[in-house]
C-alpha cells in the first residue's frame, strides 16, 4: 500500500537500473505511468496482494498487502492521507474508495518514507519496523510455538497458532479488535476484558486527515451499574445510559425490531462489553468516532449508491449532552425551558435558572424525613448517571423499593432489567444526575424518586383531580366526536375528489369547521383581514363566535398542487406537539374551498420585523436570540423527536410566526415531506420551495434532507442578525447574496458589519459572532459538511470550540443572469420573494 507518486519513483528506479536493451521496450509504457501516477491525485493507495497472512519466514514490506479471508472484505497495508511524506499501516475496505480506513497501527508515529517493513517474531509478536527502527509491535502474554499473522473478513488482524485454522474456537495470541481506533466493526467489542484488565474503547482521529489520536474517546466504565461514556479527555461529554436488559436507557430505539442489528451487552466476572452483529451478511457497516463533530454516527455501505448512508448517531440532540440541566432535573427537547426540576426539587438558583443558566441544578423543595418517606414514580426517562449506584440482581421491584427506603441515603431505584414484568434491582444514592425525559413516555424507562410525605401527598391530590377532569373531558368529547360523525356523514358530498380527500383524513383527529363559520368568522374573506399571502393561497384574520382569533389560510383553486399539499398539512400538523409549532385548530373543505384553520398570532410573521426598520427595533439582541433558539428547538423536534422524521423544506421568515410574547412557532407544512425510521433524505422532480433559501443540492438535483432544512436556518439565522434578506447586493455588474457577502466578511474578519445597527447596543458582540459562525457552518456547499440540529443547538448554546466553515453553497451571478433565470421558472410570487413550485431537477 502506498501514495501512486511514490510507487511511480519506485517503479523509475528499478527499471533504470536494467540494461539499456532491456529498457527500451518499456519506455512508452514506463512514460505512461509516470505522467498519470505524478498528475493524478490519489489520497490512499493499496496495491495488488502477495499473500494470505504472514509466517515467521515472511514479512509485509511497503507496496504489499494482505487481503482477508475469505470474501476478501479488507486489505492491511500501509498507506497515506493527505500527506505522502506520513505513511501509516492499517486495514482498509478492499472495494470501498472512499472512507475506507478502519484501522490504523501507528496513528500517532508515522513514518516518512518506503523503507518500512512488518515482520511476525519467534515470540509472536508483530513488529513494524523503519530504518531498523522499532515503530509499533504487539504483545501476548503467551508463549507461541508456530504463529501466522492472518486477516479476517471480519476486518480483524489476528496472530494465531497455525495448526488452530480448523478450529471453530480459536485463541488468538494477538488482535486488532482489542486496540480499535476511531472505528468499531461488526463483531468488534468495546468494553473490558477482566482477566487482562484491558480496557477496550474507541479513540478519534484528530481529524479525517490525521490518524493521530484525539481526546474524544467512547468505552465502558466500570460501574456497579455499567455504562458507555462518550469522554472529551477526562470530562463526561455523552452517556448513553446503563443496559437494562433490552436496550441502553439512553438509546430507546434499540428495543424495536431493528431489520440490521443485532445488539448485546455482556457483564460477567471476566469482561464487561457491548457488541452488535449484522442480521444480513452482505451488509456492511461500521460506527466512527468523530473528532471534529464531537459524534459517533453509525454508517451503511450502499452498493447502489456507492456511498456510505448515515444511519444513527449519537449524541442525538442537546439534552444527550451529558449533565446539562445539573443535578435532580431532567432534560426535554419538546419542553421549554428544556431543562425542569423533578418532582418536589426546585432550582438550587432561580435568577440563574431563569437566565438559562441550569448546571447548579435543583434541591429539595422540603427535606426528607427518612423513614416516613415514599416514591414517586417518573416515567419516560433515561436514568441518572450510574456512578454511585448500588445493583442486586437477585430481589425484584418491591424488594428493593424495601431495601431503598431502609437506607435513608437511597434516592431513586427501579428495576436493573425491564424485560416482561421486570427484575433485579439497582439503588442511586445523593444527586441524580444527566437525566433525559423522551416527548413519547414508552419510549422511556421508570424511576421511583424518593420524596417527603408533603410531597407525595401533593401529588396523590393532583392525580385525583387530574382523573376527575379526564372524566369529564372524555365524556364531553365523547359527544362532541359522536356529533361530529353525524355531521360528518350527513353533509358527504358525492364528489370523486371530496371522497378521496376524506377518506385520507378519516383516521385523523382533526375537527371539521363549518364554511359558513368561516366565511362569518372572516367578514366574507374580506381584504380588509387579509393578512398574508403564500405560495398556495392568501391567509386571513378571522374571529369566531365564542371570541377566539384564527388565522384561515385559503388555498387558491388555481393551483394544480393545492389538495395535495393540504392533505400534506393536514396529516403532518395534526400530529405536531411542540412550543415552537404553529397549533392547527382544525380544517374546512367544502366544494372548492379548502380551507385551514390555525391559532392566531398576534404579532404575525417575523420578517414583518426583521426587515422593517421601524419593527426591527422592537427585536433587541436578547428577544433576536430567543427567536433564534425557539426556530432551532421546533425544526430539532420535527427532524429528531416527532413521531415522524419531517423535512419542511421550506423554512423562511414568512413562515415563522410570533406569538404576543415573541415566541416563535414554525408554520406553513404544505410543502414538506414526512419520513418513518431512520430515513433521513429523499429526492423529487419536482422542486418547492423559497429560492434564496434552498440549498444547492435541493435546487439543482431535486436532493433533499435534514440537511437541506439545515441550510435553510443557516440562511434564516444571517438575515435575523442582519436585517436583510438574503437577496442581491449588488457589486458594479456582479451579483452578491447575503451569504456571499457574510461570507466575504468572515474571511477577512470583519463579520461584525453584519449586525443589524437596530441591535448594535443590545448585543453581546462574541455571542453575535458566534451565530454568524454557526450560520456559516450550516450553508456549507455540501450536506455532509453541514451540522445537524443537534450540534447546532449545541453550538448555539455553549461556549464549545466550533470548526473553521467551509465555502458556502452560493454562485455570484450577473444581474441579467439571474433575471433570466428568474423568467425562466414557473413560478408563483410571495411578498419580495420567488417561490419555486416546479422545477424539474437533474
């Protein structure tokens, strides 16, 4: 394995050394290969295999590999990245060009030219050799009689006894497995082997082009109660929770069927390990450990598309971040503020807790009186950290609940394996730390946290009062739904179209508004209530009979997509939950008319603010911010904790609306695209959307993700911090977006222009700055580069050390250009604003 440069001085000098009758032949050839290995760039390099594993009489020299057996999945060799003056042996993918490294030998000392060779001792022991220096070698604590050094398809390298190839339990003296890199592999265990005391775990590359280890780690600690730990050196950055029997506290998704994965946790007196195996055998799959993002996504290699597909990472989003709420609180992405005290606690500081600042955490509202204490029971949670944690696997739930409240310093317990009706049992004592709460409780693990007597009386009156209201509530819409049936199946209308439509809303608990309602409620649709106008149809302010406001958006019969992105609307906002969401309050659809009926807000769009000069002023820095993290939270919820995966695909000021205290709530759902699982993107030929706001990939190909709704709020959060849109600024005959000029600022480190002046004194300089930074990072020219919700929250909401951004997706343009462009699109216009509604991508 090595740099085709390399090779090609190699190949050079061997023939020159030949006879010049023996040379001429090869003259044509040799200039050949010389001319396309010295101008063609190449990162990484292996050349053809010579052998199968290596004796004690042969050695692995630079140029050779070994190739697994017997599918031939890897290849160990040496190789380079970036720069060919550092070469390295590892194992990569054979037949993967890209991302194919998994294993590195020497990360951390690499040498500088070809004179390196591998060779397998009398003692067993692999030895990498340069310049008759020792640059890494192996170990074993086992006398070897007849060692090979063989890969597996596995992508393990082994040391072996040769006569041990027939057996189906081999020992092996030596393997890679044990000392992964930033890679874990299919069979790979992370964790600890007792009788060695050797701990297992991954480390990160300092960066995709440098193998050298980084200070983010991912292993087991050995608590009573083990558990996996993402670690930043010696501080606790993610915790994915302790095992319980199904799946990690953390990771509830592990307990559906998953079609790829197998997963198992082992904890015994001789190795404590997490392991996972793939259910289909020509799959290929691996978790890498990112230095540079902080995350350790889980990949899938597609044939098809001849690229690795992203399957899950974690940390999953700001409340996996380990400890930031502090002590005796939980974490919630769909609450705000997102961090709350448990039951019966309260903020240790309350001005700090208000201002957002939670790491004190919470104590006892009332102390504890030992003996006369109960449990309360939380449900829907990650459990507290395990490090002070007491595990009897032997008693079941009421045992323990005994054994919790006999010991005064006991303050939480539940069941240590919650598979069928749950067994053995596991005690936390002082603070209860890093506890997450899930959006759908199911997905959630039980913790019986101890209280004081007044406490648990409170909560005993408020569940029976609690009880008598969901009584009340479901009689009373017992009858509501029995007359909106009635009503329903009484006015059905015989047309093929209006069936259709219903027969895809039937199942959805949406209620039905009356057209004469509307009609009333809105003066007859009045211009005079006209209060906005989309890509589908102009909105309307209405009032209804028993006081409340509404805001009606009428969808124009002109447009050939309308009943298709109102059904769209419909089924997705109908099962929204979040702050941060516009709240649908019910439907018409009556004849032509279809008719969508939402809460109204006051306040009304936020670019009526951001872009008006006289408004603006009224957005300070503080209240600008607030927006910026509610618009984060709602666009989290719909990529990361809904019950379905949602894409907008049209995220824009317009389609951010204000509530009477500035909060903001994401609205208009007609144009995007809803996904179960894990699917993350998708592709159209049809094109919809803002153009100013998509990103490159979306508009030129039809190619659209998380990512695409990523680069949306990157454009988003500049025009908030800017007060311009990000249309033309114009440059003598040339065309600069805002992004284009944000971007022509930060690199000459005069960014602060941006900032709006009606913010100017209410700003906080370093914070405004690291929003345009973190705005910059998310219009990235490629999706990959992209930051996902999680680690823009993240990075929003600490003081965390951000990546350099690359180029943004953006194309100066001549003005005439961009007019013909324009003239070009079948279009419909919004206010100062083109809003593609098809465009056949390629």
């Amino acid at each position: 394995m090595l740099s085709t440069k390399l090779l090609a001085i190699e190949v050079l000098k061997t023939i020159l050394k030949k006879p010049a009758s023996v040379m001429e032949p090869f003259i044509h050839f040799l200039m050949n290969i010389i001319v396309y290995t010295l101008f063609v760039p190449s990162l990484i390099v292996f050349v053809a295999a010579d052998t199968k594993f290596i004796a004690q009489s042969q050695s692995l020299s630079y140029g050779k590999t070994i190739v697994s057996s017997p599918r031939g999945t890897f290849e160990l060799g040496f190789f380079n990245v970036g720069n060919p003056n550092k070469i390295y042996l590892g194992i990569r993918y054979k037949n993967i060009p890209i991302q194919n490294v998994v294993w590195v030998a020497n990360g951390g000392n690499p040498i500088n030219d070809s004179s390196a060779t591998l060779k397998l001792n009398s003692s067993g022991g692999l030895v990498l050799t340069h310049n008759n220096m020792v640059v890494w070698s192996t170990s074993s604590s086992k006398n070897a009689q007849d060692p090979v050094a063989e890969l597996l398809d596995s992508g393990n390298l082994v040391i072996r006894e040769k006569n041990e190839a027939e057996l189906e339990v081999k020992e092996y003296l030596w393997q890679s497995f044990d000392y992964p890199s930033n890679t874990m592999l299919a069979g790979m265990k992370v964790g600890w082997d007792l009788k060695r005391n050797l701990s297992i775990r991954l480390i990160a590359w300092k960066s995709f082009d440098d193998p050298s280890p980084g200070d983010l780690s991912w292993g087991v600690t050995l608590h009573p109660y083990p558990e996996i730990y993402m670690m930043k050196g010696t501080k606790k950055y993610h915790r994915v929770g302790p095992w319980n029997g199904l799946r990690f506290s953390g990771r509830p998704e592990m307990a559906d069927k998953d079609p790829i994965y197998h997963y198992e946790f082992v904890s015994n007196k001789e190795e404590v390990y997490y392991t996972w195996t793939l259910k289909q055998t020509n799959l290929l799959s691996k978790l890498v450990l990112n230095q540079t993002t902080q995350e350790r996504p889980r990949y899938v290699w597609s044939e098809t598309e001849k690229s690795w597909m992203f399957y899950t990472t974690m940390p999953e989003d700001y409340c996996d971040r380990y400890g930031v709420c502090g002590a005796n609180s939980y974490c919630s992405t769909s609450a705000y503020p997102m961090c709350q005290c448990l039951k019966g606690f309260v903020p240790k500081s309350p001005e700090k807790w208000n201002s957002m600042g939670w790491t004190q955490g919470c104590v006892l509202q009332h102390p504890l009186s030992c003996k006369t204490d109960g449990f309360a029971l939380v449900g829907g949670l990650k459990v507290p950290d395990t490090k002070d944690t007491f595990v009897d696997e032997s008693i079941d739930l009421e045992q323990c609940r005994t054994k919790c409240l006999n010991d005064c310093s006991c303050m939480a317990y539940t069941n240590s394996n919650i598979r069928g009706e749950g067994s053995g049992c596991v005690m936390w004592f002082g603070d209860l730390f890093d506890i997450k709460l899930y959006p759908v409780l199911e997905k959630g693990q039980g913790l019986y946290i101890r209280l004081p007597p007044s406490e648990l009386e409170s909560i005993r009156h408020k569940k029976k009062s609690k009880i008598i209201i969901a009584t009340s509530a479901a009689a009373t819409l017992g009858v509501i739904f029995g007359i909106y049936f009635i009503y329903r199946r009484n006015i059905a209308d015989k047309s093929k179209t209006k069936e259709n439509i219903k027969r895809q809303l039937k199942d959805l608990d949406v209620p039905l508004f009356d057209l004469a309602t509307i009609t009333a409620a809105t003066d007859s649709f009045s211009l005079n209530n006209k209060i906005g106008q989309g890509g589908f149809g102009p909105v309307y302010k209405g009032k209804l009979v028993d006081g409340r406001e509404i805001g009606v958006k009428r969808l124009s019969s002109r447009s050939g997509q309308g009943i298709v992105e109102f059904i769209t609307e419909v089924k997705l906002i109908a099962k929204l939950q979040h702050r941060n969401l516009v709240k649908l309050l019910g439907c018409c659809i009556k004849g032509q008319e279809k008719l969508l009926v939402y809460e109204y807000l006051v306040n009304g769009s936020l670019d009526c603010f951001i872009f008006d000069q006289i408004k603006g002023k009224l957005l300070d820095w503080p209240r600008r911010f607030h927006i910026i993290f509610g618009i984060a939270r709602g666009l989290l919820y719909l990529h990361q904790d809904s019950r379905l995966r949602i894409i907008h695909r049209d995220l824009k000021a317009s389609n951010v609306l204000l509530d009477e205290k500035l909060n903001p709530k994401i609205s208009d759902f007609g144009m995007a695209r809803a996904f179960k699982g894990d699917q993350i993107e998708g592709n159209t030929n049809r094109v919809v959307g803002t153009y100013g706001y998509m990103a490159p990939e979306y508009a030129v190909d039809g190619l659209f993700s998380i990512k695409s709704d990523v680069f949306s709020f990157g454009i988003l959060l500049l025009e908030i911090i800017c007060g311009n849109k990000n249309r033309s600024l114009c440059d003598g005959n040339q065309t600069l977006n805002l992004v284009g000029y944000a971007w022509t600022l930060w690199k000459e480190q005069s960014a602060s222009q941006l900032i709006d002046s009606n913010i100017k004194d209410s700003c906080v300089i370093p914070e405004v700055l690291r929003c345009i930074h973190v705005s910059l990072l998310c219009v990235q020219q490629y999706p990959e580069d992209r930051p996902s919700m999680t680690s823009v929250i993240q990075m929003l909401g600490s003081e965390m050390e951000l990546v350099d951004p690359k180029e943004p997706g953006f194309f100066p343009r001549r003005i005439s250009d961009e007019r013909n462009l324009s003239s070009n699109l079948n279009q419909t216009t919004s206010i100062d604003e083109l809003t593609i509604t098809s465009l056949n991508g390629r």
